[in-house]
C-alpha cells in the first residue's frame, strides 16, 4: 500500500447512515423513558463525521428514504461538514436505520429498526464514478456486506479502488443479526477483508472470519500476506497491531463511560486521520484508543467525536493502561 496517498486526507466511506434516539436524561431505561433526543448514527456516518471533526474530508455513499428521517440524516452530515454527493434518496418502501439507544454502561439496550433499510439497496450504479482517482483511500464497514445489492456495490467500490490504486480500509463491523449465519459472514466478509489494505476488527470478528476460531492466528497471517495494516483489538486489553513486518500491543485510556456504544467509530475516525498527518501506526492506534474513550463518556456517537483540540489535551493528560 502506498501510504503517501492517505496523506490527501479525503476519504470515500461507504455504509450505513442514520437516526438515532436516546433515551432522556442519560441513565433512562427505553421503557421508562418520557423523553428522547435525536443525534445522526450509523457506522460510516459517524466513520465520515469523526474524520471531519479532526480535520480531514470525508464523503459518505450510501442511500437513504426519500421522506423527513432521510433529510434529517443529510441534513446532519451537512452540519458536520460531511461531503452528500453520493447520498442517494430513495422512494418507496424503504426506510431510513432508525436506533432507540440508552446511554448506560451496564445492559445498555439498543434496539436497532432495520426491515428493508434504504441502505442495503446502494446499487453498483452508485459506486461507479465515485472519485476514486482524487481520494486518499476509501472507507467500507462490515454491514454493507450483509445484503444484496449493496454487497455487491461494496465489492464493486473495492474493485474500483483497487483499479485506482486507492487504498482499502475496512472495519469488519460484524453485527450477527445482518447475516444470515456466521458461515456467511466469515466468506463475504473474508472476500472482502483479503482485498484491504488496512483491517480492523475486535477478537469476535477475526474469530468469524477465522473460521476455525484463532482470531488472532489470522490476524497475523493476513499482516504477513495482504493487509499492510492489521489492526486487532482486544476490548478492555487493548490492541495488538500488525505492520511492516512487526507487531506492538497497546493498552486503553480507563475512563468513568456513560455507554459502549460509538468507539470503534472514533477508533476509526482519529485512526485514518492520524496517518494522513503522517504520525507512526503506533501513534495513530493511539489516538484512536483515545478518541474512543472520549466517544464512550459522552451522549451520542456522531455529536461525541472530539475535536484536535479536545483529542490533543486528552492525549496530554491521560496515560494508557
């Protein structure tokens, strides 16, 4: 992978947008809840919206409902600076991800409102003049995959970026309830994942795509003969990082979370924009531990994205453990 092209730091990410509902005030339980708030979710919103909050550009591909819900998520990217060229709205029966979310740490409940969503319908159409050749790398989630069309647009992007010479970041983004059993998950995602440059996922999602359940064992062996980066990480007991033909573990930032939900986003976010400045893998693994741990003390996924300055004077004040 020629990493001097992330250096453009503009990105092409690709997958699920939007909106989400917290229970209010933090703490609520959904089924005690008399008040909700909205906030822009979905994995490659808040993937484009953490990019854009550090200073990087970010263009989101996706398809949403052609009704208020649609609009309200275009609306949000806007406001976060977000690039919706390639956000197509759709009529018909389709429907705009909608997620009921509490903000708490303990059994957070999440009910997540998927039956026809708008996203699963991107089309090969809508990847076929993408930027390619002006990005510094795209961006594809995990989700994406799950269902036709959109998994073949997203292998259709990848082919595409390849064919430019753009390098592929995916982030595994297994959610068990998308796919039609693990077997499935494990060949399409594995598909996938062999033509990336850069690979991220947590132990759950490299034993899937292990097959015979030694995450880490292929986690190494990808390193060793596609991915340039491979990125595993480990929850609680932090990373382990894959590249240039060597392997470091890192710890976590130990913060008082309000809720789980949004870190790997961030991870994500700080993590691409961290190489684009140029900054070691080392460095940007660490900031994008620390942006998660950020993202995880506040309300919200995409609205908890730190800022440099915020990302910077968490860095400065905080020891990994």
């Amino acid at each position: 992978m020629d990493r001097t092209r992330l250096s453009r730091n503009r990105f092409l990410v690709l997958g699920r947008a939007g909106m989400d509902f917290y229970a209010d005030p933090p703490g609520t339980l959904l089924e005690d809840a008399h008040a909700f708030f909205p906030a822009l979710g979905g994995s490659a919103a808040n993937i484009a919206t953490a990019i854009t909050r550090l200073g990087g550009q970010a263009a989101l591909i996706t398809s949403v409902s052609d009704d208020a819900v649609g609009r309200y998520v275009v609306n949000q990217l806007h406001h976060y600076g977000v690039e919706t060229n390639y956000v197509r709205a759709m009529s018909g029966g389709v429907r705009t991800s909608l997620a009921v979310v509490e903000t708490r740490v303990e059994n957070c409940q999440s009910v997540l409102y998927r039956n026809q969503a708008s996203d699963f319908e991107l089309a090969g159409d809508d990847v076929a003049s993408l930027p390619y050749d002006e990005a510094g790398a795209l961006i594809v989630t995990g989700t994406a995959l799950a269902m036709e069309p959109s998994r073949s647009a997203t292998l259709a992007a990848i082919a595409h970026a390849r064919k430019a010479d753009l390098p592929v970041i995916i982030d595994v983004d297994y959610r068990p309830y998308s796919w039609q059993n693990r077997q499935e998950a494990a060949e399409i995602c594995g598909e996938a994942v062999a033509l990336s440059d850069i690979v991220i996922g947590n132990d759950e999602e490299f034993a899937v795509l292990a097959r015979d359940g030694d995450g880490l064992a292929f986690a190494k062996e990808l390193s060793e003969h596609s991915a340039s980066i491979v990125i595993y990480k480990k929850g609680e007991k932090g990373s382990i990082s894959f590249a240039d033909h060597h392997s470091f573990t890192l710890g976590i930032y130990r913060v008082d979370a309000l809720k789980p939900t949004g870190a790997g986003d961030a991870f994500m976010g700080a993590f691409v924009t961290g190489l684009a400045q140029g900054r070691s893998v080392h460095d940007s693994v660490q900031r994008g531990s620390a942006a998660a741990a950020l993202v995880v003390m506040r309300v919200g996924c995409s609205p908890a994205n730190p800022t440099p300055d915020e990302l910077e004077h968490f860095i400065a004040t905080h020891r990994m453990s």
